[in-house]
C-alpha cells in the first residue's frame, strides 16, 4: 500500500513492546492499597460523568470520532474490511465529495473485492469476483485514485483485468504499471506475456509482443523450474501461432518429462505435426498420424488438468476431420462441446461439430447445436478463445446460414439468426433475419409461379406472411440504428417488405418516416412507393397529389418514369383515360427512356390496354346514340363516335402488336394479342355499316374487305390463343384465371366473327366446341342461342329448334346457385322464358 500512510503495528512487534514495559509495571501490592483503589475508581467514574455530560453538550448525538471517507482508507489499512465497506459505501454516489475525495470509495471496494477473491474456489466465481473489482478500481482510475494509491491501484486493475479475461484493456494499464512499480515487474512480464497472447487473435504484431514479454519473464534467474516450463510452454505456443514451428518444438524438447507441464508440451506438438500436416506436404498422412495419437495420448491421460485434457480433447477432433475421419471427428466435437460446455474448446468444437452435421445432411441437429454454442459463446464479456476468433466464428456461422439458404431450409437459417445475438450485434442478428425472411419469401413467390392454382394461393399467402415478418424486423432494426447513417436504409427496406406483403398502411407509416430523415435527391422514390400503396388502398386522388409532386419538383429523376406509370393506373381508377394516355405517352416519347428499359416495356402494353379501353368507351357511346339502328337511320353523332372509337382501336393494335413483337416473352403478351384480336373484330363493325350507307361498288368492295381483313386479322389470333391455351392446360391440368377467361372468350369471339362474317358452318362450330367444353356452366347457353340463330339464318328451323331444346336440357341440370352474371340473362327463369320464345318463332 502507500509508504506516505501510516502502517498497523504488526501483532509480533506489539507483543514485544508489551513485554518490554510489563516489568515496570506490575509491582508489589503496598498496604491499604484496596482503599486507595477504590477511592481512585470512584474519582475515575465521577470525572467521566463530568467530561461525557460536557461532550453530549457541546457535541450531541456525536461519538468522540467523527468517520469521514478517510476513515474508510484507514479501515482498509487497518485489514478491517467490514468496516471499510460500509463506510465506503455509505459515501457512493455522495457527489457533494470534494473531487480529491471522489476517487477514494470505488478505490477501497475495489480494493476489497480484489482480496475477497481469495474466498472463493471455483474459476468462475474468482471471474466474476475480479470483474467487480476491475470496474471499481478502473472508475477510482477515471477520478485520478486517492492521492498515493494510484501505483497499487494500477497493479491491482491490471492483474483483475487479466484475472476477468479482459486481456486487451488489461495491458495499457500493465504497460504503465511496469516502469512505476519494478517491485511487480516479474508478475507483469508474466501477465503481459499471457494477455498479449490471449489478446492476440490474429495479429502476427502482438504474437511479437507476446514473445518478447514471454522472454523477458524467462530471463528471471529465481524462477522455479516449473515456472520456467510453464513459461516455455507458453513460449512454445506463442511460437507456434507465429507458425515458427521448428521454434516451437526446440522450446518444447526443454520441458523435462518429469514437469507438471509434460502433458501440455505433447499437445503442442500434436499441433505442431497437425500444422505441418496442413501444408499438405508428402509426409502429411504420417503428420496427421502422429498429430492424432499424440492427441489421444494427452486426452486419455487421467493425471493432468482439465485444461489439458480440454484442449487435447478438441485437437483431437480437429485433427481427426483434417484425416478425413468424419464420424470419428462428429464423435469426438460432440463429446467435447457436451463434457466441456461453456469452454473454449467447448465452443471451437460446437462450431465444428455444426459443420460436419451440416455436411451428414443432419440440419436440425446441427441448428441445435449452433444454439447451445452461440449462447455459451455469449456467456463472456469479451469473446477471447484461442482456436477460434470472433471473425471466424461469424464465417462458421454465416455459411451455416449460406448452406440452409441454397438447401432452401429458411427455418433453420432464421434460428440460427435469431440465436446470433450475443455474442453478435443484436442490429446484425436483426438484419440477418430480415434478409432471411424477404429471400424465403421470394423463394415462395417462384415456387408459386410453377404450382397448381390452389396450392399457388396458398404459396403466395405464405409469401406474403414472410414479408411482413421482415417488415416488422427491418422496423426494429431502423429503431436500433437511429442515429446511425443506415436508419433510413433499414426504413425504406422495411417500407418495402410491407409492400411485398400487403400490409400497405405500415409501408406507408414506413415511408412518412423516411421522407423525415431521408436527403432530398432520395425522396423521389419514397414519393413513387408511397403512391403505390395509396393505389392499392383504393386512394388514387391522394396517390396523384403525391405523383404530381414528384413529377414537378424531380423532373430529371429516373423514377418519374414509375411515376407516369402510375398516374396512368391511378387515372384510370379515377375513369380518366385521356389522362391517363398522356401519361404513358409521356414515357414513350420522352426520349431518354429507352425501349430496353422495364418502364417503357410496360408503358407500351398499358399504353394498348388504355387505347384499345378507349375504343370500348367511344362504341359503347356509340351504342347509345343509335349506332345498332338501320344504317340509314343511325344518327351522325353515333358514326362521330364509332369512328372515334375505330380510331382509338387501330391505335391500340398497332401499340399492342408492337409490344407483343419486342417481347414475346413478357406475360403481358397473351392479353396483348387477346385485346389486338377483339379491336380487330370490334373495327368491323363501322366499316360495314358505311357499306350499307353507300351504292358506288368501288367503295362497297373497299369497305367489304375492310370488314373481312380485320374479322380474319381477329380470328387468326383467336385460333393461336385456343390451341396455346388449350395445350397449356393439357398439360398443366388448369389456367390461370385470366388466361382461363381468355381461351373461353376467345371460343365465342371466334363464333362472333364467323358469323359476322357470314360462314354459318364454321360459327356452329365454334360455337359447339364452346357450348361442349363449357356445358356446366350458364355461359354455354349463350353458345346454344348462337347456334340457333346461325341454323334460323340458314333455313333450318329444325335444327335450331333441336339445338334450343338442348339448351333447355343443359339449363335444367345446372346447379340452383349458378352465377349467370356473365351471361344476357340473369337467372334460369329469364332463360327459360327466353328459349320458350326463340322456339315459338321458329
């Protein structure tokens, strides 16, 4: 302790002062001496009544000693621990200490629990035990330690520093220790040699160091010799992580068989043959023989440590994987992480264990144990573990990961993730969940683009579920970087995951906070995805505020070319073709985009769609305005608007054929070509009625085959589509709903243009072909009526009377809850109604 404090009489030297002044002190008994006695007591007692009386007056409720923080270092001084501590701790946290004072309570419970360790038996108790001490002494060390403490202070923080594993903050503090206190030097050399070389991980500069504190420590001349075979076995590891390997065993051939350390040594060499055996050299099998039984030798040997055998234990394992010996090595990892638990062999040999399950294609086996391993790895407060650093315990574990995301076992992937923190970065562990949970859902998403439709739904529901599981992770993960340069990143990541899955509320509560934080050359994008789950959510109107934005206040952005495309979806939500037109055209003519790019692929098809809706939109006009009179009779403004209509129909063939020609391998392509076929077939209809309208025969011939070229243009098409869909679903067993609807559609589209075509034969055919592969379904009453028009129109009232009694049969045997909404009549009744009045015309 301080040499300016004043030091306790130690007991040996008190008693020999006790004996030096007895003599003079215990003399012969006078006469009356009993009286004399007693009235020298009675005098004693009355003075201490009077004197007390005056103290409890002028001081009340005082002891004759007041205890002050000092009072605390003397207790120390003193060996009175009890007292020190209470004392101490009564002033913790008393921050009305004058700042000299300061330091002086986390000095003396430091203090106290650097010699309490003495009490306890168990390694980890004395940890734990040194740990307190270190943290007090490193806050006294902070407040600048009790004025002449600060040397003993330092020693003491050092070595419980060492003591708790705390290598690497331990030896800046040895360092300085080392010139102030020469009487600890040997402790230090051989605490600096050991830190260095448990800090080292994979530094090849403090291995150096290591080893020139190791050597200094050997040049000691007092050293027993099992200090100096402990310390040249320490020379000799250091020495073989230097991969100095003929070093290393000169070092160990010093270590006499009859050493404690003996056992230790043969360990060493073990990895020194294990080393050389890595090289793969042309002795490498009989190296990794030698490595093997050398290993076994120390780990069956009974007299020695358990560190040893801990150590030879993991070796053994190691070196019996590098012979190619898989299942001996599962079985000797597995033995030593379930015996050794908690160690760092224990841990290494989790790890390897993980990896060789992994290879046996055990996976759950070995996610069990890559659990148990990652929570005992998590147990220290710093990781140090001489086989293995924390690097290459993330490499482990990452390709762990790795393998169950190419096997495409997510679970697996996502508990080893979640198992990472500690010793990981809880952020880490969060965002490799994350990045799990989005590929499984992508994952899912291909797998329900090759699955029959019912079990595609239920895939994509999955999928779904998995990207709002990592939206809600990437959620916890932005909160734990807030004040990092990542937060908005880990926002706009969960944004997205909530759009992948539906959930479009949290992606846009994702999306305001994002805009809050995010720069403003990055706001463009959350504009665009804001208004993309406003869409979905059915608010077009606020979607467009959003768009607008973008467009005129990042008009040189990339993005506003999504922007247009989505002002086009929104508008047409909102019923604004035009609009919604213009915006489309934008992209296509804009000049920068170009045709390669995704957005102007999907600009032109929705451009066809827009167009060939236009035209729907203009004919139905026209419909109301009379077009379907007798051509003389139908009123200008009908033509107006069927010409309109013929307009917007040829502008969608040309944008829809274009399409389907630059990407014929875009799923868009089937509707495309379905719609190009119905404007085709739809653009007769104003050429035949003008050919009515007109009596010059150069016209009525122009006008016929206007009427012709456009209905065997459609019915071209409409036979591709029947025999593409139809093989598809020979083959597959079932259609997507759309293409479904398109194969039945185009059946009927056929038997439409036939017959507007006049070819009566090949109407009926189209038609029965239809009624047949529909006939449990009300839409196949609508074939049965066309074919009975298509035998009235040729005479044969026989024929159509047959085919509108089938009807009736087909119409009596479809179920009560049949939907006719798709049909010209709404219920059964109507039906019935209107095939007993079709055959009461015949």
């Amino acid at each position: 302790m301080s040499q300016n404090k004043k030091k306790q009489i130690p007991q040996p030297m008190a008693d020999e002062v006790k004996e030096d002044i007895a003599p003079e002190a215990e003399v012969a008994p006078k006469k009356g001496w009993l009286s004399m006695r007693l009235r020298l007591v009675i005098v004693g007692v009355l003075l201490s009544c009077v004197l007390g009386g005056v103290a409890y007056v002028l001081t009340p409720q005082a002891s004759s000693r007041r205890e002050t923080i000092y009072t605390a270092l003397e207790k120390l001084e003193e060996g009175d621990y009890g007292d020190a501590r209470r004392i101490a701790e009564s002033y913790v946290g008393n921050y009305q200490l004058p700042e000299p004072e300061q330091a002086i309570p986390p000095y003396v419970l430091g203090s106290i629990a650097y010699h309490d360790s003495d009490q306890f038996w168990s390694d980890q108790d004395k940890q734990r035990i040194f740990m307190i001490a270190a943290r007090y002494l490193r806050q006294s060390s902070d407040l600048g330690y009790p004025e002449g403490y600060a040397t003993e202070g330092n020693y003491m923080l050092g070595r419980s520093l060492v003591l708790s594993k705390q290598y690497g903050k331990s030896i800046p503090v040895l360092l300085k220790t080392y010139e102030a206190a020469p009487q600890y030097r040997r402790e230090i050399e051989d605490m600096l040699a050991s830190a260095y070389l448990a800090d080292a991980a994979s530094s090849d500069q403090q291995l150096s160091d290591a080893l020139t504190w190791a050597d200094k420590y050997l040049e000691v001349k007092l050293l027993s010799p099992q200090q100096r075979d402990a310390a040249m076995l320490r020379r000799a590891k250091i020495l073989l992580r230097l991969h100095r390997l003929d070093d290393a065993v000169a070092a160990i051939t010093e270590i006499a068989k009859t050493s404690p350390v003996y056992i230790d040594s043969l360990i060493v060499l073990g990895e020194v043959d294990l080393a050389r055996a890595k090289i793969d050299g042309p002795d490498r099998e009989k190296e990794l023989s030698a490595a093997i039984d050398l290993l076994r030798q120390a780990a069956d040997n009974q007299l020695v440590g358990t560190d040893s055998t801990r150590a030879s234990s993991y070796l053994l394992a190691v070196a019996l994987d590098e012979a190619g010996e898989k299942q001996a090595a599962l079985s000797q990892a597995s033995r030593t992480r379930k015996i050794y638990f908690r160690t760092p062999e224990g841990i290494a040999a989790g790890v390897l264990e993980g990896r060789l399950l992994r290879d046996a294609g055990r996976y759950a086996e070995s996610v069990d144990v890559y659990r148990r391993t990652l929570q005992d790895a998590a147990l220290e407060p710093e990781f140090r573990n001489p086989y293995l650093t924390i690097e290459q315990l993330r490499i482990g574990v990452t390709a762990a990961i790795e393998q169950f995301l190419e096997k495409k076992q997510f679970q697996n992937a996502v508990e080893i993730a979640q198992a990472l923190t500690p010793p990981f970065p809880h952020d880490q562990s969060l965002q490799t969940e994350g990045d799990i949970l989005v590929r499984w859902g992508e994952t899912i998403l291909e797998q329900a683009k090759v699955a029959k439709l019912a079990e595609a739904d239920l895939l994509r529901k999955e999928a779904r579920e998995r990207f709002r599981s990592a939206g809600r992770i990437y959620e916890r993960l932005a909160a734990e970087r807030f004040s990092s340069r990542s937060y908005t990143e880990e926002l706009w990541k969960s944004a997205d995951a909530y759009i992948d899955g539906q959930d479009y509320t949290k992606a846009i509560d994702m999306l305001d906070m994002y805009s809050q934080y995010e720069e403003r050359s990055r706001q463009p994008r959350a504009l665009v995805a804001k208004s993309r789950a406003l869409i979905s959510l059915d608010r077009a109107d606020d979607a467009l505020d959003l768009i607008h934005e973008c467009l005129d206040f990042y008009p040189r952005d990339p993005v506003i070319y999504d922007a247009r495309l989505l002002a086009s979806e929104a508008y047409l939500e909102m019923g604004d073709v035009t609009l919604a037109e213009e915006m489309l055209q934008a992209n296509l003519n804009d000049g920068r985009l170009e045709p390669q790019s995704t957005e102007w692929q999907n600009s032109l098809f929705a451009l066809g769609r827009v167009l060939h809706l236009e035209g729907e939109m203009f004919e139905a006009q026209a419909r109301v305005k009379g077009i379907l009179e007798d051509s003389a009779a139908v009123p200008r403004e009908a033509f107006e608007l069927l010409e309109k209509s013929n307009s917007s129909y040829s502008m969608a063939i040309k944008n829809l054929k274009m399409a389907v020609r630059r990407y014929p391998d875009d799923p868009q392509t089937v509707m495309a070509r379905y719609l190009a076929a119905e404007c085709h077939r739809r653009s007769s209809m104003l050429p035949r009625k003008r050919f009515r309208l007109v009596d010059i025969e150069t016209q009525r011939v122009r006008f016929d085959k206007e009427v012709k070229d456009n209905l065997e243009a459609a019915l071209e098409i409409y036979a591709s589509l029947v025999d593409e869909l139809t093989e598809e679903f020979e083959t597959r067993g079932e259609l997507h709903p759309v293409n479904a609807d398109i194969l039945r559609n185009s059946y009927f589209a056929q038997g439409a243009a036939y017959f507007d075509l006049q070819q009566f034969p090949e109407a009926i055919d189209a038609y029965s072909t239809a009624s047949n592969r529909y006939q449990n379904d009300p839409i196949a009453l609508e074939a049965f009526s066309q074919i009975a028009n298509c035998y009235r129109l040729m005479n044969q009232p026989i024929e159509a009377k047959g085919t509108l009694e089938q009807a009736k049969i087909v119409l009596d045997r479809l179920p009560e809850d049949a939907d006719y909404g798709e049909t010209s009549h709404d219920s059964a009744n109507d039906w019935r109604n209107f095939i007993d009045w079709l055959i009461s015309t015949l």
